[in-house]
C-alpha cells in the first residue's frame, strides 16, 4: 500500500488545477456539511445545559369532601269516609331536603354593602358561603318579599360536626 501523503499529490496532478478551481467549493461545502452533521465541528469544548432550579411544590390545599343526600318524608292521613264503613288514605311528601357535608372550614363572612329598601315589605337576606365545585362560593345578599305578613327568614348556617362542615339551607318560617 502506497503512503496517503503521496496519494493525495497524485490525484491533484491527475485532476488538475482546472478541475480542482470548479470542484474545490463544492468539495468544501460537503466537508463543512458533514461536520456540521457529525456534531463534532471544531470545539473541544463540552456542551452545557443551563439548569434552574426545580418548580415550587404547589400550594397545599385542604380537600374537601361533600356529601348529598336527599330526604323527602311521607305523611299519611287516613280519615272515614261519611256514610260508608270505609275509609280514605292520603299522602302526601315534602319537599326534597338536601343536606351537603364539607370537611374543609368555611371562610368568614364577606362584608357587604345593603343597598336601598324597594319596599318596607322587603326583608334583607343576607350573603352566605354556599359549596358549589368542590368550593365555596360566596352569595350575595339581596332584599326579599316574605310569603306571607308574619313569615321571619332563619339564615343558612354552617354547623361544626366532629372534623366536618353540615350546611343547613336558609327558610321562610
């Protein structure tokens, strides 16, 4: 095998200088090419990755846990009927009752400003803390007609049992 160093001479001398002027930038574009694609290039140094620090932890949040259940109590009142031995039985039910249990405190109570009286038979509901999508949310207070003369609103409460929340719907009594 011949020395690399005296190939090189004999394939310039076989192309000739012609030739080698109209390949020459072709055959350094290629070469240029091909370290690019290598990676290698002419660096020696190591490539570096920029690193920051880990994302904060998200914030801790007390999950809350709600239970629905729903009670509708039967009355059943039996009375005779006139001019027969037989009797007549109705029943009736009440309306559905929803009871919501929440293991996470409710916050205080918004500040609210109480706008002007309609009427002076309108009374003031005041705004509560409700649970709705799996959190509270605040409703506002707002001024309402009684259903009747003598009728007193009893606000929705928020009652502490054990390690959790019941919500008891506000009522006309």
């Amino acid at each position: 095998m011949k020395n690399p160093k005296s190939i090189i001479p004999a394939f310039f001398a076989f192309v000739g200088s012609a030739a080698l002027r109209c390949f020459a930038p072709a055959l350094m574009f290629g070469g240029a090419f091909i370290l690019l694609l290598s990676g290698s290039g002419c660096s020696s140094e190591p490539v570096s990755h920029v690193v920051s620090a880990p994302p904060p932890p998200a914030p801790t949040r007390t999950v809350a846990t709600t239970t629905t259940t729903t009670a509708t109590p039967v009355t059943t009142v039996t009375t005779p009927v006139p001019g027969s031995n037989g009797t007549t039985s109705t029943s009736s039910t009440a309306p559905a009752v929803s009871t919501t249990v929440v293991t996470q405190t409710p916050p205080p109570p918004q500040a609210e400003v109480v706008i002007a009286q309609p009427s002076p038979r309108h009374v003031w509901i005041p705004g509560y803390w409700t649970w709705r999508n799996d959190e509270y949310e605040w409703m506002a207070g707002h001024w309402e007609l009684p259903p009747n003369s003598g009728s007193v609103w009893v606000a929705p409460r928020w009652e502490q049992e054990g390690n959790a929340y019941r919500f008891y719907e506000g009522y006309w009594n």
